[in-house]
C-alpha cells in the first residue's frame, strides 16, 4: 500500500496549499494458473521423441519446473518419463506469475521394425532362395523352418538359405533397448512342373488358391467383435499381376458349401448375426481388386449372405441390399462386378487435396463397378490406422474426399485390436483416414451449435488456444473481429513473446489487455497503423486488412505460402487496395482465404467466425498442423 501527499506550491501571491492524500494499491495479482493439459509426444524415427506443451494463452512454459521461456518443444528418449510445465506469465506492474501446472508422460520403448522375406512367400518348382532383412539398424533376425514361433534360441540370419520342399517360414527381429517385432510368417509351397518346353506353347494364366471362410458376423455401427470362423473352402483364382485384379472361380460346390456354413454359424452365433461369406485375398501381394461373375453375386443375394472382400489395404462388406442391387444391374450371369481398393499416394493428388490431407495417415480409393461401370451401392468398409506413441483410438478419424479435396467427416469407429476403422458408406470415392486432435474438443461456448458451419474451426481455434471468447459460454461467432482481437490471437500463435518499449501508437495504453500483441507486431513489421502514430485497436478489421497482417506473420515466420489451386479471380479486385492485392492473391491460391459468390468484399469486415476458419486454413495448409 502506498501512500502519496500532494500539495499546491506556494506562490508570490499565494501561500502554499493544504495537503491531499491519496492511497494507491500496490500489490500484484496472481492469475489462475493453467488448466490440466496433456503433453504429446511424435517419434523421430526410431532414436528419440520430441514432446510438446500444448499451446496455452499468456503462458510461459518450462522442462525442469525453474526456467521459464517460450519455448513449449523437447527431446527425449524411449524409457524417459519426461515432465512439463506451464503458467501464466507475470505482467510488469500488474500480476505475477501464476502457480504452475505440470503433466508427465513416459515414453515408450520402439518396436523392432517385423522382418521382410524375398520372396515373399509363394510357389517354386526345384529349390527356392530365401533373404531375410529388418530396416531396424542393428537388429538381429531369428527364424524357424518347422512352423514354429522363432525365439533368440532359434536360428540366427545371416545370410540367403535355400529351400526344396513346402516349408513355412517364420521370423522375429530383436534389438537390444527395443520391444521385439512382430512374427513375419511366409509359405513356399513346391510344385512339380508341368507342361511344354515346344516353341509356340501356351501355358494357362497362373493361378494361386485363397482361402474364403464362412464367418458369422454382427456389424454393429460401434465395431463389435468377429463372429466364429465357419469351414475353409479352397477356391482357385486367376492373378493378373500387371493390374492387380484376382477373378474368383467358384464351382457349384463350393459356393453351395460356403453359403450352407455361413448360415449354420449365424444360427449358432449369439443374437442376431448376419450370415456372412469372407473371401481373404489378403495374401496375395499386389491384389487391389476382387472380380466375380455376376451370377455369383446374385446365388449369394438369393441365399441372403453377406459377402466380405478381404485385400491387402482394406476390407469390404457388401450387405445383401448392396447384392440385389448388383444384381439387378448385371446384363447376363457373365457380366463382371469388380470391387477395388488401393492407396492413393499423395503426390498423386496434388493442390487442395493435397493440402486438405497433409499430416493424416493415408489417402484409398473404394469403388464398385459393374460391367465396368461404377455403382454406387452401400457399404461397409475397415481402413487401416496404426496408432503412434500416446495416440487416443478415439481420435482416430475417417474423411470422405469430394471432387474440390472438401473433406466431410465419416461416423467411423476405431478398433485398437484389428488396427481398423470401420464405417458404413452409400457412396464410393476416396476416403482420408488420420488422427484427429481436436476431436477431443470440449464445446465451452453456448452460441456455437454442432450443427454450425463454423463449429469445427472454432473448435480448431480454441483447441490450439488462438480464441478463448468473452467467458460466460459466449465466443460471439457474429461478432466483428476487431484489429486488437487479430493482432492478439497472431501474440498467441507466437506463443505469447515479450516484446519492449512502450509501443509508437498513442492509442494503445501500456494497460490495455491487447497492448503487449499489439507492441509485438508492430515490432516485428506485422502490423502497421492508421495514421497520426494511431492503430485504431477496436475498430472492426477489414478482410483485406486481416488479408495483409497473416501474409506479413507469414514472412516474419520464413514461411512458404503453397499454391494449392490457382488464385480466386474474384470481380471485385480493382476495389482491392494495391498494398493489400499481393497478399489476397497468394492467400487465396493457398486456400487459406476464399469470397462470396467470387466477389472478396475487400472492405467488408470480418466475423470472429471468419477469422477462426480462415485460422484453421493457414495453420493446416500453410503452417502445416
């Protein structure tokens, strides 16, 4: 407490002045400190983690719970238990720092890479050459020959071993500090050789038995168990190796066979099972698409079982609607309907759709054709997701992808124990599996309704902390997005940074909540003012405004703006200021930005709603979240 006296000085004409006293509170606040977090961890590829402090607003953070900086990143190895911390940073002359909040997370030992065979399994006449290898440096391989799991008391690899009968080859890699890989199991079957060595022969196209089970499955919309594993039927196939597509060759009695047993387990299965025929091609290296003749779509149709398609990269249920439906389509019994699944590499994709699924797992292609025709028809699909080091199975998330890489959340639902997400589509095309953050957003705000255009990106924003709203639940989604509001959430993106002087615009207080982002930006070229050392803090920020100040953040932070699509032409540019015209070419061509009805309303202002998408844009297509 401190205590000031003030009086007038005396005068020639006046004598001095009573004295005032005036009583000043001197003591600091202490904010709240930070909500309970959760640190987050990434591998570096087998040698050590990185983990982050998820982004807090006016914190400061800290590894060793002493010394505080911005810095929210750290390194540390498999077996580390790793503690971080964070807090509210003290504000010169009107708080301190908070208390601190602190989470820890062990990191787990890596997992041995599983061994590779080559070849990978298949049939020989005489003898077969068989390598081994692990792209785990250091690794060591032990292996059977008899069938049975492989142990550090097994043979030890080391180099190419031959083969000259049928033999089942298992293989384990181990590293000393690792988790052991998983079993590589390979089957070389020997054949004798057969045919003619005449010039001008013909031999016919290659075939290789899979194995179909009748399985009773319930396919709940939650992603229930697998029903039991009915009779193994051996169904001959022809492999087109160039194209990747398998054609079933079901006689009679196998497919009366299949369909009988699928029945029998469904009756036997608790509660209401669907009879289902599984035919696992699985196996066969390099399949991406199962074709049958349409009469055998039809024989499964008329018995009303399910028919599920087993590939390397995904699996398929077509439903008996799915089947009448084909069948209906087919012209005659030898009309083929084809069923493909295949990873789409990213390159491939290119400008949104690229951007739109940089970070996720992976990109498939799921389609159904009849006499070479797609159809549409219902399905249900498992994709697969490998979980990384303290990933939730509940953020896992799948996407559909429409013709503009726009991408519309699917209600999928993970299964840690198969590695898969399973969801029901109407629809074929491609789908984005990839985990999802954000997802375990808590909705705070009252005004912002699921069902909401902007719903997800103001989950983004709040999520990584940029937009906290008024309090009492209101985020305000209508509201105008005011030139104080823009600097500080690009202060929050920075991570809160000091920034030094008293600042060059006379309208902005040293007191005022929005002076340290405001100072900051100016300091580092982001923002500029009004005129007449003003930067006019709560006037509503206009779009192209907000347009200049992310690309000036951009250029501060050496960022490469992509060109994800060619820039919006928008009718209006001549109304664009020229200092702002760059910045709305090369935000737009990024798909960060986007107008109405192709006019960019340079002048118009901006809601808090605008401002979260167009946040959620720049961090996933330009920052690259």
């Amino acid at each position: 407490m401190l205590v000031l006296f003030i009086r007038l000085a005396a005068t020639a004409t006046h004598n001095e002045s009573l004295e005032a006293t005036a009583t000043v509170d001197t003591i600091l606040t202490t904010p709240n400190a930070p909500a309970a977090f959760v640190l987050t961890s990434q591998a570096n590829g087998e040698t050590n983690y990185t983990v982050t402090i998820p982004l807090i607003a006016d914190a400061e953070y800290s590894f060793d719970g002493i010394t505080y900086s911005s810095t929210r990143t750290t390194t540390g190895f498999p077996g580390d238990t790793v503690t971080g911390y964070a807090r509210i940073a003290a504000v010169s002359g009107v708080s301190k720092a908070s208390e601190a909040t602190s989470a820890s997370v062990t990191l787990p030992l890596f997992t041995v890479a599983t061994p590779t065979v080559s070849p990978n399994g298949g049939t020989f006449t005489a003898s077969q050459s068989v390598e081994l290898s692990s792209t785990t440096i250091g690794a060591s391989i032990y292996y059977t020959l008899d069938g049975s799991n492989p142990t550090t008391g097994s043979t030890l690899y080391s180099s190419a071993f031959t083969l000259t009968s049928t033999t089942t080859v298992k293989a384990i890699a181990i590293n000393d500090g690792m988790i052991d890989s998983a079993i590589l199991t390979a089957t070389f079957t020997r054949s004798s050789s057969s045919g003619s060595n005449n010039v001008g022969s013909t031999t016919s196209p290659p075939t290789t038995p899979i194995t179909p089970r009748t399985t009773t499955d319930t396919i709940p919309g939650s992603g229930g168990a697998r029903g039991e594993t009915g009779a193994t039927v051996d169904i001959p196939v022809t492999v087109n190796n160039d194209t990747g597509e398998v054609t079933l060759l079901l006689d009679a009695e196998a497919k009366q066979a299949i369909i009988e047993d699928a029945k029998t387990k469904a009756e036997e299965a608790v509660g209401n099972a669907i009879p289902t025929v599984t035919l696992d091609l699985s196996g066969i290296e390099g399949a991406t698409m199962a074709v049958m003749n349409a009469e055998i779509a039809q024989l499964f149709y008329e018995a009303e079982v399910a028919v599920e398609i087993k590939l390397p990269v995904a699996e398929v249920i077509l439903p008996v609607e799915a089947l009448a439906i084909l069948s209906a389509l087919m012209v005659n019994d030898a009309t083929l309907i084809k069923v493909e699944t295949t990873v789409v590499p990213i390159k491939d994709l290119g400008g949104m759709h690229a951007a739109q699924v940089r970070g996720y797992g992976g990109v498939f292609s799921i389609n159904v054709f009849v006499g070479g025709a797609k159809k549409d028809v219902p399905l249900t699909v498992n994709l697969p997701y490998t979980l990384k080091p303290d990933e939730n199975p509940n953020g896992v998330r799948v996407w559909h992808m429409d013709d503009d890489g726009n991408l519309t959340c699917m209600n999928g639902v993970y299964n840690a124990a198969i590695s898969m997400i399973i969801f029901v589509v109407n629809h074929q095309s491609y789908f984005v599996v990839g985990y999802d953050p954000v997802s375990f957003w808590v909705n705070v705000f009252n005004d912002v309704a699921e069902t909401a255009w902007y719903y997800e990106a103001v989950a983004f924003a709040n999520y990584y902390g940029l937009f906290s709203g008024y309090g009492n639940g209101q985020f305000g989604p209508q509201d105008s997005m005011t030139r104080a509001m823009f600097a500080s959430v690009l202060y929050k993106l920075e991570g809160s940074p000091s920034s030094s002087g008293s600042g060059k615009f006379t309208d902005v207080s040293v007191s005022a909540w929005y002076h340290n982002p405001v100072q900051w930006a100016s300091e580092n070229g982001i923002v500029s003012g009004v005129g007449d050392n003003k930067y006019d803090p709560d006037r509503p920020i206009s779009r192209q405004e907000m347009s200049v100040m992310l690309m000036n953040y951009a250029n501060f932070k050496g960022y490469e703006i992509p060109t994800n699509r060619d820039a919006l032409n928008f009718n209006d540019m001549a109304q664009i200021a020229t200092w702002a015209q760059g910045a709305v070419v090369e935000m737009s061509a990024a798909g960060v930005l986007s107008g109405y009805n192709n006019s960019f309303n340079p002048l118009n202002t901006a809601t808090r709603a605008e401002v979260a998408a167009m946040f959620k844009n720049f961090l996933r297509f330009v920052v690259d979240i």
